[in-house]
C-alpha cells in the first residue's frame, strides 16, 4: 500500500469561492491515477467523515485527459468570516496525506 502523498504528483487545496474548498490530486502518469481512480478508497463516505460534511455535499470528480481528480467540499467557516483559520482554503488537503490506496 501507499498512501496519497507518495503517490499524487500535486496534493493541493484552495478556495473555490467563499463558501467550498476544492482539494486537487494530480499524478505523474495513467497508471497511478487509475489506481487511486480505481481503488474504490476515495469516497463521498470516507470524504464527508474527514471534512466533518454530510455526503451529499461531497463532489468527487475524476479527469482522465488531465490525470487529476477534484474533491470540492463546502468550507465549515466562510472564508474571511470571524473563525476562520485558513483564508485561501491552501491548508485543508492535509486530511488526505495518509489515506492508503491499495496496490
């Protein structure tokens, strides 16, 4: 097994507006990214329970041609609000660091 960060090329966050973060894993070549694509890991359920937000609020969405696939999930504190620790939504991806996907 490996986890996320030893196989993503890029593992990112970043607002996608005030109110989502989209959390963006990119990889080096067609057969790591069908790996993660095809594990089966990478849930609406294993998302939601990570980033304390019901499933239907979970977006997972693979993009072949660019080997890349986008996780948006809404922000639990609007970005700039009172609360908020994370401004540019650039720290959220660290939930997924060490989810394993299987060989």
């Amino acid at each position: 097994m490996a986890t996320l960060a030893e196989l993503t090329n890029v593992l990112r966050s970043k607002n996608a507006g005030a109110l989502l973060v989209t959390l963006d894993l990119m990889f080096e070549d067609d057969a790591t990214y069908e790996r993660v694509r095809d594990s089966g890991v990478l849930t609406d359920t294993l998302i939601a329970d990570l980033y304390s937000v019901s499933q239907n609020e979970v977006s997972i969405i693979p993009y072949d041609v660019a080997k890349a696939i986008k996780i948006t999930v809404p922000r639990l504190v609007p970005s700039g609000s009172f609360g908020d620790t994370d401004i540019y939504g650039a720290q959220q991806h660290a939930p997924l660091l060490n989810i394993e996907i299987p060989d």
